[in-house]
C-alpha cells in the first residue's frame, strides 16, 4: 500500500515516521481535492499515531490514524468530499461504515493490511449490540459465519 509521501516522511525521536496534524491539512488539500479556508484540524502526532479533530465546511470530524495499518474517521453528518479526501491520500476507499446509536455518527475506516479480518472483528465486537455494520469494500464482504468466539 503506498501512502502520500508526507504520511511516510517524519520521522520523530522514538524512530517512528508520522503524519502530522499539518501535514494532514496540507495533503486533504494538495492531494484530497478539499478546500483550505474550509477546512481546520487541530490534534498531535506522537510515534505512529495521528489523532486530530477538524471542522470542513461545518461538518465535524474526529480522525485517528496508524501508520501501514489504519485510518478511522468519525463524522458528523457523512460527507463524500471529506471521505474522498482522505481516499485519494491512502490510495484505497473505506471498507466499512458503521454508526453507533448512542451518537449516531458514522464512522468509517480504511485498513491497509487485513480489512477482512477487521471486519469479522467489528461485526464480533457488535453482535449483541445495536451498531448498524456495513461492509463497503472494494472486494466481496467476509462471511459473518466465520466469526468465531475466540
């Protein structure tokens, strides 16, 4: 999977490359396609772990984001532009969209090394409760039957 080159270029003390909070704002714009006066971040970087909150166009977000493993963007209300922003940078769509009743805000996430097990993990995880799963990959959606309880 090849991110954007700033996803993959700074490096911290702990020998770690990040993404920074500007640089998240500078690639949804540069590569994303987003707007830079709509579009605030605010959040840190430390080790391999990006956590930010942001505003694009009056939409709330929250985003967290593991390098060569996952991005995990919450929204307010969902927004394509802002979803495919974050698309273009990683190189891949979505795989699942879920919304949890308690707030009612769908949540989304891109899975660079095993979105099928990921999948089987979540829909475990929300078996027994009343978390609208979707599986919105690119390839064909695991079998729910394979969920074990281990």
């Amino acid at each position: 999977m090849e991110t954007t080159e700033s996803c993959r270029s700074e490096d911290d003390k702990a020998g770690y490359e990040r993404w920074t909070i500007e640089n998240v704002q500078k690639d949804l714009v540069s590569q994303g396609g987003l707007r830079a006066d709509e579009l605030k971040i605010s959040g840190k970087a430390e080790n391999y772990l990006t956590i930010g909150d942001g505003n694009y166009k009056g939409n709330n977000f929250h985003m967290r984001w593991v390098k060569d493993n996952f991005l995990v963007v919450i929204v307010e209300q969902e927004d394509s532009e802002l979803l495919n922003g974050f698309s273009n940078i990683i190189g891949k769509k979505p795989f699942v969209r879920y919304v949890h009743p308690a707030d009612n805000k769908p949540t989304f996430e891109w899975d660079m090394k095993e979105a099928d097990k990921r999948y089987l993990q979540l829909a475990k995880k929300f078996r027994d409760k009343d978390v609208r799963l979707t599986w919105i990959g690119q390839e064909k959606a695991p079998n729910i039957d394979d969920i074990t309880d281990d």
